[in-house]
C-alpha cells in the first residue's frame, strides 16, 4: 500500500485484525469503490451531480415520466456512459478474492455499474440495492431486457425508444429519485449486517438511507464496523477501524490478512 493511505479511530492494524479473524465479511460499497475505474462519483469535486446540476433531474422518477426531453437527454448520457468501457479495479477484485476464501456474506452494493459481479463474485452474493445500468425496464408493463437491445435503437436515432410491448416508457432498471427500493434487498442487506463476523463499508459516504442503515444495525448486534473511505463519513467515531484511502489500495491487504496459509 502506499503512502497515500492513512488511518483513523481504530486504525489499519485494528482493520486488519478484525479482518483476519472474520470467517464471515458483510460488504457495503458505494461509488468510491469505482472512481478508480474511471467511473466518477456524484458529489465529490467531479462527481456527476457537481459538474452537470441538471444529472439530478434526470435521476428523478416524476421529471422522467413527465418531459420527454429529460428522456432524450437521459438516454444520450447512458449512451455515452463510462460504465461501457469500465473494468473492475483491484478493489473489486480483492472483494471477489474474499468470496474466493470463502468468506463474503453478502456483497451489498449502491453502485449499478455490475463491475462486483464481472470482477467475479457470483450474482447470488451481490445486492444491487439501486439497480443495475445493464438492463432496461418498462414502466407500463414491466418488460425488462438487455439495456444493448435498447441503446442500439437510440444508436439507430430512435431518440426516446418507447416499449415494443406496450408502448410505455423505458427506463435503464435502476432505482430513481421517487422511487422505493426493492424490499427484499434491503431485507438481505438488514440480514448480512446482523449475521456477518464484521461489516466491511467500502468507498461509501454513508450518508444515503436506507443503505446506511446497515451500519448503526451492525453496531447494535456487537458486529465490529471497518470503513474504508477517502473522506469522514458520520459513522467513523463509532468504528471499530477507519482506514482513508482509496479501495483499490486498501482492500488487497485487508482481504490478504485473512488469507489460509500455505
């Protein structure tokens, strides 16, 4: 690891103790896990919201469904996503090497880039609380599919593709402003920070609910809290570790302390 990385509350040794005594790690990550991947975050100094103020509006259930050039506008902007080109960082590859040791819970994750998933960690372990960009859905009829199928008819100048089904509008399957979160995700993401040795909670500002949640739920079990993330978030004074720094350079070691020998 290098320099850049530094420790607070319990501090590096502390989360590399907790992690090496875990048989089971509960991970919540955010959308600092992908900044190294090229894919920005929403409120930091280059996040999306931050350099364009109308991404917000776009992100919204009601603006979507009423205006139809917030929709032209949205599928341009998926079109052009960096999430097409992005490949898992070694962050999401140490994530998956802790599945690989056989000890991930439950990966729950706010990001809908899917990069836990092609970094390795089997679909049935990861909780995509907000979606996934990958598929597409309806709002009439609730078809659903591959977001390509849809993205090749706004290549073809289709500027506001409308359901084959039923004509309803469509919509990358992901959790909007406005719209409620998928019940049995958060029942999963409850379930792993009540059940799991230690809470990992990576590149996120735990600052959105009902995800962050899961941190004062694990506390209140007696689970210990590790956090990695580049800025304070307002669960570190009750962490049993707070390591700053970025996911890439961090996770590697946290998930090798855990490692069997030989």
């Amino acid at each position: 690891m290098t320099g850049r990385a530094t420790v607070e509350g319990g501090g590096l040794e502390a989360a590399l103790g907790l992690m090496a005594g875990a048989s089971s790690v509960a991970v919540l990550t955010g959308a600092g896990i992908s900044t190294d991947s090229g894919i920005p975050d929403f409120r930091g100094p280059n996040g999306v919201w931050t350099k364009d103020p109308e991404a917000e509006r776009r992100s919204t259930i009601q603006h979507y469904v009423a205006d139809g050039e917030v929709r032209r506008r949205a599928w341009q902007v998926r079109l052009a996503s960096e999430m097409w080109h992005a490949r898992p960082n070694p962050g999401h590859l140490a994530l998956a090497e802790l599945h690989r040791q056989g000890r991930l819970h439950t990966l729950v994750t706010q990001n809908i880039d899917g990069l836990h998933v092609a970094a390795g960690v089997p679909e049935s372990l990861v909780v995509e609380v907000h979606g996934t960009v990958h598929r597409y859905e309806c709002l009439g009829c609730d078809a659903t599919g591959p977001m390509d199928e849809v993205l090749d008819r706004v290549r073809a100048g289709d500027d506001d593709p409308a359901c084959l089904r039923c004509g309803g509008i469509l919509k990358s399957a992901t959790v909007m402003f406005g719209q409620s979160l998928d019940p049995v995700a958060l029942h999963r993401a409850e379930q792993a920070a009540l059940e799991a040795d230690v809470l990992l909670a990576v590149g996120t500002s735990l600052s959105v609910y009902p995800v962050a949640g899961m941190v004062p739920l694990a506390r209140e079990a007696g689970r210990p809290v590790v956090v990695v993330n580049a800025e304070p978030t307002p669960f570190d004074a009750g962490a049993a570790a707070v390591v700053r720094g970025s996911a890439s350079e961090v996770l590697g070691p946290l998930v090798a302390s855990g490692a069997p020998l030989g």
